[in-house]
C-alpha cells in the first residue's frame, strides 16, 4: 500500500481551504488529515492527530503561522511545517526559516508547486524555490529597518543597535540609495510589502 503523507491545512479563508483540499484530493500519496483556521486551533489538531506534515498560511487571528511554527518546533511533537502564504517578499521567508519552517510556497504560484513541496518536505528535504525575491539589504541595514520605519532618531538608533552615529547615517543612506526611496512613508510601505515588519 502507498505511503502516505498526513497533513493538516492552516489558513483563515474557508474557500481557500477548500481549493487546496480539492487540489490535493488528486495526490494519492497525500491525504489531508484536518483543518483548522488559525494556529491555537491546528496546535490542538496537531496533539490530536499526530499529522506529517502542517501547511499553514501566515496571517491569521488568535495565532498566526510563524508562531505556529515555533510552537510545533519547541514542541514534542517536532512536526515540520510548509508555509504556504500570498507574501512573496524575502523577509516573509526569511523569518519561516528562523522559525523552523520546512519550506516556503507564494499562493499565487503554480498548483503543482505546492504538491512539489509537500513531496520534498516528506521525503526529508527542504523546499525554499530560488524564484523568491532576494533582499539587496545587508543584515545590519535590514535590522535597523523597523526602527526608522518607528520613526527613532539616528542616536536612538545608535543607542539601540550600539553603534555610532556616523554609522547609523550611512547605513540610512545605503538602504535609501539601494531601495530608491525617498521617505520614510515609502519605506513602511517597502518593508511590508517584504515582510521586514509586521503588518
């Protein structure tokens, strides 16, 4: 008999569900096990059913995906998790890694790519496709991306990162020359769009 691969579906759109659930439903080697609409519930499915493998959207009320993840990873039950999210940007992906997520799928991508992903997951690799947009941040500029979008100060900043002034001005200039924006409304917009802040 074929091996299958038991998930459990995590996304707050109903019609969503239904389309991965139906898409799916031509996999014989994956069988959708549960669903549920936000993390907290898919934490207790998880107890429950022992799935393979959890394919979580990002945003959601009461829990969302990224936290989900971390929950699952400091977890006994160590189950890997797919991000399967309409977010393209690297920060989104970026921070499922962080997280402990397995892989990353952008909704608006081809149906295929999410069962090639789920194949991958469960035969023990990772799924992060080279097509996702790259970042041409430094690590240091992406973390002082938050605090400028806050609205801090170059000393605040300094003070909070501990490093200089100096430091902190031409950091802002190399993401503002490096994005091409001007203000610092265009960068919130920017760094949502990328997942380098939270909505």
């Amino acid at each position: 008999m074929l091996e299958q691969t038991r998930i459990v579906l995590v996304d707050d759109h109903e019609l969503m569900r239904a389309g991965v659930q139906a898409r799916l439903g031509g996999e014989p080697a994956i069988k959708v096990v549960g669903e549920a609409a936000c993390g907290r519930t898919a934490l207790s499915l998880a107890e429950q059913l022992k799935p393979d493998l959890i394919v979580t959207d990002i945003s959601m009320e009461d829990m969302g995906g990224l936290d989900l993840v971390k929950a699952l990873q400091a977890s006994h039950l160590k189950i890997r998790c797919l991000i399967f999210s309409m977010h393209g940007g690297f920060g989104y992906v970026e921070r499922a890694k962080e997280a402990g997520a397995c892989g990353y799928v952008v909704k608006d991508g081809p149906s295929e790519e999410l069962c090639r992903a789920i194949r991958a997951i469960a035969s023990g690799e990772s799924y992060f496709p080279p097509t996702t947009h790259t970042c041409p941040l430094s690590p240091r500029e992406r973390e002082m991306v938050p605090l400028i979008c806050r609205g801090l100060r170059n000393k605040d900043i300094a003070d909070e990162l501990g490093i200089t002034e100096h430091t902190v001005k031409t950091h802002r200039e190399h993401i503002r020359d490096k994005l091409g924006l001007d203000t610092v409304a265009e960068l919130i917009a920017y760094a949502r769009k990328h997942g380098l802040i939270d909505d």
